[in-house]
C-alpha cells in the first residue's frame, strides 16, 4: 500500500540517522529489506530508539566481509530502486557496497548516504552524534537561553538525527522522480549538520546589516512573551499561544483582567513583561490546565496542555488521533502489542499503513536468499558456517 508501493529500497544503515530515513520510505509504501551484520544493529542493544526507526521492514543478517556475504548484498542490489545508508566517509567502499560497486550492478540505481558532516571539506572523514549539531549550529546555545545568563541546553536526543533523516527521503524521492523520467540513477547524501541547519534556518544575514533577533526565551524558558509561553497550573502545565486577532483581549478576559486588553501590541506586551507575566501566573494557578484549555477554547484562544508523552495514554491513546491515523498499533514478536506514532502524510488515492512491528535480527533471511536464487540446501550452508543469520528456537530472547 502507499505511494511507493512497488519501490526496493536496501537499508544498509545502523543507529538512528539511516534507518530512520529507510522507515519513512517504508511507511510511504516502499518496500524495505534491512540488512545488518550477523551479530546485529549495534543501536539493537539501545532497545527503544532502535524499535522506533525499524518498523515494517523485511530483515537479512548477513556478514557483508565474507565473499558470499558481499555476493548476497550485490545481489539484493541488483533487484532494488534504492540504497540507503549512514556509514563514515569511505566505508562503504572498502566493503565492496559503495556507490560505484553497487552501480557497476545496477546502473539505475539512487544510492543515499547521510554523513555526519559531509562528503567534503576537512571534517568529512569523522563520524559524529546528534548533540554536536544542535551545538554547531547555535541550537543549544539560544536554548539555554545564553542571554538570560542560563547554560547552553541539550534540548532532546535525536533532533537532528530525524531532521537528516527527513531531508534524505525528500531527496531520495527526488531521485527516484528523475529515475522514473530518465532512466538514470545517482548518488546523493545529507549530513546530521544539514539536519541541524533545518532547525537553524529563520537565520540570515544581509551585507552591511544586523541580523534578524529571534524571540529569547525568558530566564525560566517559558516562553518568550506573556501571550507564547507555558503557565503552571493547579494540576499540570498549559501552553498559550494567543497570537490571533482579538485573542489577546480574550485572553485578557477569561484569566479575569480585562484592564490588560490595553497593551494591545505584541512589542508592548513584550515590554510590560515583568508587569504581566507574575499576574497571569497567578491567575493559572487557580484551575488545572485542562479547565483552562476548555475555558480558552470557548474564548477562541490557542492554548494546549503540556503532556507528558510517556505515560502512554495522550496522544498514542487519544480517540482522534486514532482516528485520524496518527496512531499505529501492530504487534511485536517478543514484545506484544506496541504503539507508535502513524501516518505522517494522508493520501486520498493510495493510503498508507497498516504498519508492522521491527524486524527481529535476520528474521527474514531465509525468504529473502530463496528469492535471490539460493537453494535450501546453500541458505543451510551458509548458516551453518555464520554468513548468514537467522533466529532460532531462542528468537524471544531477543528485540
């Protein structure tokens, strides 16, 4: 089901940044075959974040440094309209899967590598881990905020790792779009820096004039105005976000100080802050955040609870999101029925989903090599001598 529907695409990444990247082609419809070392993902043993990236996709554990390892992954090559992957700079190559190798094989193909930094320039060569691009890219920094005299702020894991993985399945389909009119495949990358400068990108600068001054977080990193912040509660937090026409007033109303409606600027709200923010924390705290959201609603006013997601019961267990296909439920081989967020992009003509769980290590080895050509007896050969994996009698054991 979905737009891709038909569409091959070999997941040759680990962790987080490639795999993420291939799942989004997945849930698009493609069909994507996991391939990862015999021993497995080295992100398999981080539980969670690997089951998050992983759903829905076909699994073959195979040493890719055994001849008939490197054979089998050629070979899988050969049938796909994509690779993707996150290796360093050059590894790729040295294992006989880098873009020439596979190309040599299927001329058409769109090979993806995300990379840390690039495929140029001096820190081409390194790997690297989200947080050092939320710190490049000046995202850590404003986030404290530096300005209210706060530390510099790790905002949360995997920021610009699903923000590259996203600009990757927008090029890949790309690709794929110039594959289909020409025949022609290519090579393209994105880098977790690329992923940190998407949530960088108000930023420019114009020769000869100061830059644009972003909104700075108050010293408690509430909000940035009286009207765009979270307030405290009786029971819990509430974001407001009363920026529409009239809602301020509104606003104004509804906590019970219709004298403020005067500072009807978002400049002049901003400067009578220390006059306006005490007085309507004070209000809030009279009611919980769900009485306010309802309150505000009525008003007209922007506002939303802040929901711990982890409790597992908002937004994976709300009744519109299930309705609107935000939701997925599938169940996993040793874990049981699992949730997780849905369909990213509704299609009136070709729907996306149902989504299946994570693939467990070399679950679907033996499928896959019978439709490369190998025999039983050559799969039962190659297992037996550690070129390829499949779980046993013991699979349970494992995620």
């Amino acid at each position: 089901m979905g737009p891709l529907n038909g569409v091959i695409v070999l997941d040759l990444g680990q962790y987080l940044a490639g795999p993420y990247g291939a799942m989004l082609l997945g849930d698009l419809g493609a069909e994507v075959i996991k391939v990862e070392p015999v021993r497995g993902d080295a992100m398999r043993g981080a539980g969670m974040p690997f089951l998050g990236c992983q759903r829905g996709k076909l699994d073959l554990a195979v040493d890719v440094k055994a001849p008939e390892g490197l054979e089998v992954v050629l070979r899988l090559a050969e049938l796909a309209d994509v690779v993707h992957h996150n290796m360093t700079k050059g590894t790729a190559a040295r294992l006989g899967v880098g873009y020439e190798d596979l190309k040599a094989r299927n001329p058409g193909l769109v090979h993806c590598n995300t990379y840390a930094y690039g495929a140029e320039g001096p820190l081409s060569d390194f790997g690297g881990l989200d947080p050092l691009y939320q710190a490049t890219c000046g995202i850590e920094y404003e986030a404290g905020p530096m300005a209210e005299g706060n530390p510099p702020l790790y905002l949360r894991f995997g920021m610009t790792d699903t923000a590259n993985a996203m600009m990757s399945a927008v090029g890949v389909l790309a690709a794929l779009y110039h594959q289909r009119r020409t025949g022609e495949g290519q090579d393209l990358w994105t880098s977790l820096l690329n992923g940190a400068a998407v949530f960088a990108s108000d930023v420019f600068l114009v020769e000869g004039e100061p830059g644009p001054v972003r909104p700075v977080l108050d010293r408690n990193q509430t909000g940035v105005s009286p009207c765009y912040r979270l307030y405290e509660t009786q029971e819990g937090w509430l974001q407001v976000a009363a920026f529409g026409p009239g809602q301020w007033s509104q606003l104004c109303r509804v906590v019970g100080r219709p004298e403020w409606d005067r500072f009807d600027t978002v400049a002049a709200r901003i400067d009578a802050r220390s006059q306006l923010e005490p007085g309507l924390e004070q209000a809030f705290r009279a009611r919980t955040a769900v009485a306010w959201q309802m309150m505000l609603a009525d008003a007209g006013v922007a506002a939303e609870v802040s929901i711990d997601t982890y409790d597992g019961e908002i937004p994976l267990h709300d009744a519109d999101n299930e309705r609107l296909g935000l939701v997925a439920e599938y169940t996993h081989p040793t874990l049981g029925t699992m949730r997780q967020f849905g369909s990213l992009v509704d299609f009136s003509e070709t729907p996306t989903g149902p989504f299946g769980p994570a693939p467990l290590v070399g679950q679907h080895t033996r499928p896959i090599m019978e439709r490369l050509g190998y025999s039983g007896e050559e799969v039962d050969d190659l297992l037996a001598r550690g070129v390829i994996y499949e779980p046993g009698e013991d699979y349970r054991w494992t995620i």
